[in-house]
C-alpha cells in the first residue's frame, strides 16, 4: 500500500510466505499511519480491512470483490491514482535479485529488498 504524498515510493515491507495472501497483512502495514484516502486493489476488499481504514478516519477506495453481496461503491477517480503504487512495485522488479527471489533466507531477501526502497527513495 502506498499513499499519495509518498509519490509512488514504498512506507513499509512486510515479507510473508509464497502462499500467504496479502490482505492478511494489510492491518499491520496499516498500524500507525494517517492518511485521508487508502487505495487498494480488490485482494484487500475485507470488512476488516475497511474497519481499520474507519479508525484511522479515511476513506478506503476499494473497488468490490465479485464475491461480496452487497457491493460497496467507490471513487473511480480516486481509483486511478493506484497505478503509482504498481509503478512502485515495478520498479522494485527491475532489481533482478528482488523480482526472482534469489535469497533463500527471509532476512536477507527482506534487507535486499529494503535496499531496494532505498534507491526508489533516493531517486
């Protein structure tokens, strides 16, 4: 997740198994921050999710997952604006080592990949 006034530059990385999908770990990326607007994509469309996004007193602009009942609308133009973060993500492939996950120990794939942020951040 990654919110406007960082211009498409990574917040925080956490790195979890292959199969481990990436909602679960949207309330920690979440914890501390302030925004007035989260994008994200439909993975992170949980109760949950939008829950947490309520207490930090912003708007969640995620669209509806097909598998929800009731769909709940959201800022289609605001929407937009979520390609900086898949910018931001391929940036971070461009690093060979980062999008192959050469590293087969967790500490040193998440130092590359801080390394990685680092970079983006200093361009």
């Amino acid at each position: 997740m990654c919110w406007p006034t960082t211009l498409g530059r990574p917040v925080r990385l956490i790195v979890t198994a292959g199969q481990v999908g990436d909602c679960t770990q949207a309330e920690a990326l979440l914890e501390g921050q302030s925004a007035s607007t989260v994008l994200a994509d439909k993975a992170y469309d949980s109760n949950a999710v939008r829950e947490t996004i309520a207490d930090m007193k912003a708007e969640a602009v995620i669209p509806s997952n097909r598998s929800r009942k009731m769909i709940i609308p959201h800022d289609t133009e605001a929407y937009r604006h979520r390609n900086s973060i898949e910018h931001c993500f391929n940036r971070l492939k461009h690093c060979r080592r980062f999008a192959a996950r050469y590293d087969r120990r967790r500490r040193h794939f998440e130092g590359f990949a801080h390394l990685a942020a680092i970079t983006i951040w200093i361009r």
